[in-house]
C-alpha cells in the first residue's frame, strides 16, 4: 500500500469563552467524537479534540472487517490488527512548526474483546450486546481546544486527497465546512430538554452483594492454588436508556465526574460516554508511556476524612503491592516491542485525586525498537494490565469462568492515533456503552490473597459513583 504524505492548514476558530458550544452541534452526527480532557484541570491535560465526518470508517467483530468509503462497504476477512497497521502506514501528515498531538487520524475504540485475536481465551460468557470489537473513524480535519494557551483551531491535512494542490484546496474546503457548521445557529442538534431524573430508580446488576462476594472467593481459591497472583473482577449495570439521551449523559458525567480522559463517540447506532482517569499508551514517534492505576478510596466529605482516606490509601501495603505487581506486567509487555534497557519505571506509587475517588499511580516509559510501530505497541500491551491481573492470560481465563457476559468496550481502549506519529490512548473504565436501547457499565477492583469481600464489593460502588450520579440511580444490593 502507498503512503499518501500531506501538509496542514490550521486556522485559529473561535473566542475560547465559547468553544463548550461546540460538541452541542457537532456529537449527534454518525461517527462524531469529543476527547475530552475536562478542560485541563488534571496534570498533564492541555487539549480537546473534536471531529466529525470521517473519509473512511474502519470497524471489525473478530476477524470480521469492514470499510465504510465513499458510500461504498468492503468486507474482509484477516487480522484486524495487520490490517489497521498497514492502513495506518498508508497516510502520513507533516508540519514544519510544533503543533498539538492530535491533527488528524484514526480515532475511536479498541474492545476488550480483540484480545480472543491476541491470545488463546475461552468463550464462557455470554455475548449478548451487538456492537463491533473495534470502531475507527479515519479524519483529515480537527477542532482542537488548547486550554493552556486559550484558543481554538480548525486544522485539515485534506487526506485523502493524493496530490499537494487537491489536498490544499480539500483542506481550505474542511475548514470553511466546519466553520459554517459550527457557526450556523439554527444546527444546535445536541440540545435536549431538561428532565427530572428518576432517583429512585435502581440499576440491574449482574452480581448481588453475596454472589459478587463469591467470585471473588473464586478468586481466592485460584491465587491459594498458586494459579494468579491477581484478578480485576467486574460487574455490570443496565438500565433503560429511555430516562436521558446519550449527550445529555455525557454532559451530566462530566459535570459530576470529570477526568483527563473523557471522551463521547458516536458510533451511528450506539455511543460511548466515558469518565476514564487511567492513559493506557500515549506513543509519541517511538517514545511510549503507560500510567497504571491500581489502589482506590473514596473522596470524604470533609477536608478532614477526605485526608484521612488519602492518607490510608498512600500507606496501604496491599494496594501498594498490586500496583507494583502490574507495574512488573506493564514493563513485560513493553518489553515485547521496545529497546532492550529502555524501559524505565519513573514514578512507581503516586497519588492522583478525581472528583469521587482517589487514586494510586504509576508511570512506565519505553522506546520502541527498530521495526516495531504504534499499533504492534498497541497489541502487545493490550489489554492494559491494571484491568486483567496477573499473570495476565490466566486472569483473563478465570475473568471468562466468573463474569456472566462479556465485557464488549469495558477495559478495552479509546483515543487516537494520529498521521503524524503521535497516538494516546486511555483505558475505558468509569464508561457507559449506549447500545440496543440501553445503558451498560461496569466497575471492577483488583482481588488479591488478603482481599475483604465485602470491601472489594464496596469499592465497585464507590468507583460507580459518578456514574450513578449522572444516571440518577441507586444500586439494588
């Protein structure tokens, strides 16, 4: 497959006091998405990007591949991930002066799913939710938000035009497209009614407190074995997604949850509505880093508790334990791809603080080897670590044995991997998967030999808080 180059036209849009009314026009369009980096609140969070109509829209189930082009679907049938990587490889941007990360590419999710590709899973759960394993839009054009610097740029490549003069004249195109959209009034497509959410609802859940408690004996009784020295465990929630549409969620999630790796995707006939605190791989050219997370409590309600929970947190030897333990899987996998002695372990137990919760956090770096690009990183981290256990492949064996029904985007990944070699992408917890006219979310915790099942139980309700907030529900126990 040739390699189509192309340079970029960036435009500065709009006062950054206004740029909140952007996604309000843009998010009910197939294939739209907003990363959201909650307006760079959280160390490290500079930017959002916003895009919409894709030139080319890749999807797979398993082995299963589809390309939306033109109008026109193409059906395959090959290793998804080869695939992607090739056609990634075959659209290159170039810019002479320093510029955000993101300006163009592939953008959407990675299913927990894809692994049965990776590795050798048995098919116990049930797999009752009808969405694709893997949804990219491949995008020339970007709104990008720089919340450090205060302002707002359209940017186009004009991919996938093939010559410099119809890529130029494409890009000028994009920009003035997107412009007129976001400028016309009457195209607010978002907007929904205010409506009183129905708190005494309650969700339906996969486990009750007894059978939660259960599997995570189960789990027990494997690490006893000498089988894994840990399992993420998760349960699922569903509710009717007939009590508040999917924007109108995500405006209500982030308002009580945000995070540095937010996002909505709008995959035509479902969405994702994520709250993600956790980076899974941020690549930039052949630098790599992961951030896992491992080690939870809840925020207090006084400045007070809120320090003694965080304080408790920091001095836990089983927490601390089980992100040291996925720190040494997330260094295993890098190794599979990066330089021999490159892998560096540059902050092994920080805390982080979110609106609900606090957390423990580690952060891993790498250099890619020669030959090795950001989708062969990619598969060889995936899933990330912090959301299997260890050792990896037989946690998620015995996560197949104990969760009723697969877990379709949960655990898997959302971001982007950009045409100019730089990719980030976050791990999807704290998200909610709209699809066949209801809400899905699950929540999980790492079990270890002196976990409390009653406490892991409780920690699954704190870190669904958030969420819970924003459905205006209550779990039934």
């Amino acid at each position: 497959m040739s390699t189509t180059a192309a340079a970029l036209c960036i435009q500065e849009f709009c006062p950054y006091d206004s740029w909140e009314k952007i996604p309000e026009k843009l998010l009910a369009r197939p294939y739209s998405f907003f990363l959201d980096s909650a307006g760079g609140r959280f160390f490290g969070a500079r930017y959002s990007f916003l895009g919409s109509n894709p030139f080319l829209v890749f999807k797979c189930t398993g082995r299963d591949i589809s390309i939306e082009q033109n109008g026109c679907v193409k059906q395959l049938r090959e290793d998804p991930f080869v695939f992607l990587k090739n056609l990634l490889g075959s659209f290159k941007v170039t810019a002479e002066t320093p510029l955000p990360p993101y300006i163009g590419g592939a953008v959407g999710y990675f299913g927990y799913d894809l692994v049965r590709l990776i590795e050798d899973i048995p098919e116990k759960a049930r797999d009752d939710i009808t969405v694709p394993d893997c949804c990219l839009g491949f995008y020339g054009a970007a709104i990008i938000v720089d919340h450090h610097e205060q302002k707002v740029w359209i940017a186009s490549s004009g991919l996938p035009e093939e010559t410099p003069s119809l890529q130029r004249a494409k890009a000028l195109d994009d920009i003035a497209h997107i412009a007129a959209l976001l400028a016309d009034t009457s195209t607010a497509h978002c907007r929904h009614p205010a409506k009183e959410l129905p708190h005494s609802s309650a969700l339906s859940a996969q486990f009750d407190r007894d059978s939660y408690c259960q599997a995570i004996a189960a789990v027990k009784r494997h690490i006893a074995e000498g089988d894994i020295y840990q399992v993420n465990l998760s349960q699922r929630f569903s509710c009717p997604a007939s009590i508040i549409p999917p924007f109108g969620l995500f405006k209500k999630l982030r308002t009580v949850s945000p995070a540095p790796f937010g996002a909505f995707f709008n995959g035509g006939d479902h969405h994702l509505i994520c709250s993600s605190p956790e980076r899974f791989l941020r690549i930039s050219g052949s630098m790599v880093e992961t951030r896992p997370i491992k080690g939870t409590r809840p925020r207090g309600a006084t400045a007070t508790e809120d320090r003694r929970l965080r304080d408790e947190l920091l001095a836990s030897a089983k927490d601390r334990a089980e992100l040291i333990m996925i720190v040494d899987l997330e260094r295993n996998d890098l190794g599979r791809v990066c330089r021999f002695g490159s892998i560096q372990t540059s902050e092994l137990i920080s805390l982080e603080t979110h609106p609900v919760v606090h957390h423990l956090v580690a952060t891993i770096r790498g250099e890619l080897a020669a030959g090795y690009d950001h989708v062969d990183c990619l598969r060889a981290c995936f899933p990330g670590g912090s959301i299997t256990g260890a050792p990896k492949i037989r946690a998620m064996e015995i996560i197949e044995e104990l969760e009723p029904c697969r877990r379709k985007v949960y655990t898997g990944s959302l971001g982007y991997l950009g045409f100019n070699g730089e990719s980030d992408l976050n791990i999807l917890i704290r998200t909610i998967l709209h699809a066949q006219d209801s809400y899905y979310f699950h929540v999980g915790g790492g079990i270890v030999a002196d976990s409390v099942p009653d406490l892991e139980y409780e920690e699954t309700l704190h870190k669904a808080r958030g969420i819970m907030e924003a459905l205006g529900m209550t779990v039934s126990t």
